[in-house]
C-alpha cells in the first residue's frame, strides 16, 4: 500500500513569489495536516483538512492556504513568499475519529526560498 | 493550549547500551494520546511508539518502552540494546481526544540521537 507522497521534493522559489506543495494521503484516510519545520525547529502545525474542509489552522498568517480535494490530496499554497518560510513542509494523513490511530507522514517539501 | 517540552537537545549513546529521551507536557485533559516520532536523515516522520493517557500500563515495542506519569506529565522514551539505525531526531507529541476537534499534533524541540559505535 502506498504511504503519503508529496511533491515537489524540492522546491527553490523568490521572494515574492508563490509556491503550492502537493499532498496525496493513504488510501482510505481523510484527513490531511500540514507542518513547518524550519531549520534547528520543531513541528509547526499549519492546517488541518477533513472531507474537503478547513478544520483547524495553526497561528500563520493568511499567505498559508490550501485546499483538500474530493479525492482528499490537498495542496498547500504559499503566496508573497518571504525568506523565512524556507523550511522544510510535511504533510500527514490519518483516519479520522480514531483519535490514537497515528499520523502517517510523507518525506516532505525542501521549500527555498532565495 | 498544550505545549511539549524536550529538554535535551542532543544525546549520545554507546552501541547495545540504553538511553533514556525525557519529555514533558502541559494539559488540563484528562484524555489524551502522546506519541514518539522518529525523523531519521531521510526526513520522514516514522511512529515508534504511542501511549493512551487512559492506560495507566506502559507502552512497549521492542526495544523502545517509555516511562509515562500522568500526575508529573512526563512521558520519556527508553530505548534498549541502541543499535545504529537507531540515531535519528526524536519527537515527542501530543494529541487531543477526538471529540475535542483539534487533531492537530503538537510537537516537542526534539533530541538528536547520536549513536557511537
């Protein structure tokens, strides 16, 4: 069975600029979270999609969107790109309401920001 | 809010010895789940282990047990008989129960596992 792919692996964009990160779940999960982990950080939660809805955001400001599609990938986009959202971006899927099931994690965005 | 604290930002461990990673958190639930994640250089979140606050049994997986304390909210990670594969950054995080709504995880520093051979 596949896990969480993500795409690009890496990403190198200019300030100013937007960048959309790609999120594919586990078959059968609907649930997608997003994490920041800048250099030397821990996870940062930026936002939670279930069945095709926002459901929770993290304390980022509003250039962090997405969107879940009704196949349950979602994107990731981040406009006007500034240099410290270089980092690097995991997106997780688990099963929803089967609160100690896991989060199972992709290998993540390298997103550059130059 | 809930916040988890690692306070050993790096550790280091002979080869087939034992090594103990601490971590801590702050809630006012009574029910939660807490978890350890592996992130080795390939950069991707693996599950070690997961303990139900419920439980009041700790959680084992081979090699990896940890030492969870509701009363002082402390939930470290033992890992026996460390092997190379075993370095790695490690995180401790928490998640509310379900019905709370925020699924989100939230996650300690992390420790830098170094292993010597």
């Amino acid at each position: 069975e596949a896990g969480v792919t993500q795409s690009p692996t890496h990403l190198i964009k200019t300030r100013g600029q937007q960048a959309t990160l790609r999120c594919s779940p586990i078959s059968g999960h609907t649930s997608v979270y997003w994490y920041q982990q800048a250099l030397g950080l821990g996870l940062q939660f930026l936002l939670w999609y279930d069945e095709g809805e926002e459901r929770n955001r993290g304390n980022f400001p509003p250039r962090f969107s997405g969107r879940q599609f009704p196949n349950y990938s979602s994107e990731l986009n981040v406009n006007a790109l500034e240099l410290e959202d270089s980092a690097l971006y995991l997106c997780a899927s688990s099963l929803k309401y089967r609160g100690g099931t896991e989060a199972f994690f992709g290998q993540g965005t390298r997103l550059t920001v130059v | 809010a809930q916040t988890v604290t690692q306070s050993q930002p790096e550790m280091s461990v002979q080869e087939a010895e034992t090594v103990t990673l601490s971590c801590t958190y702050d809630t006012s639930e009574s029910d939660y789940y807490l978890f350890w994640y592996k992130q080795p250089p390939s950069r991707q979140m693996i599950l070690v282990i997961r303990q139900e606050a419920y439980k009041q049994q700790n959680a084992t997986e081979n090699r990896f047990s940890v030492n969870f304390q509701k009363a002082a909210k402390s939930f470290s990670l033992k890992i026996s008989d460390s092997q190379l594969g075993d370095a790695a950054m490690y995180f401790c995080a928490y998640r509310s129960p379900l019905i709370q709504g925020a699924q989100k995880l939230v996650f300690g520093q992390g420790t830098r596992l170094t292993i010597n051979p």
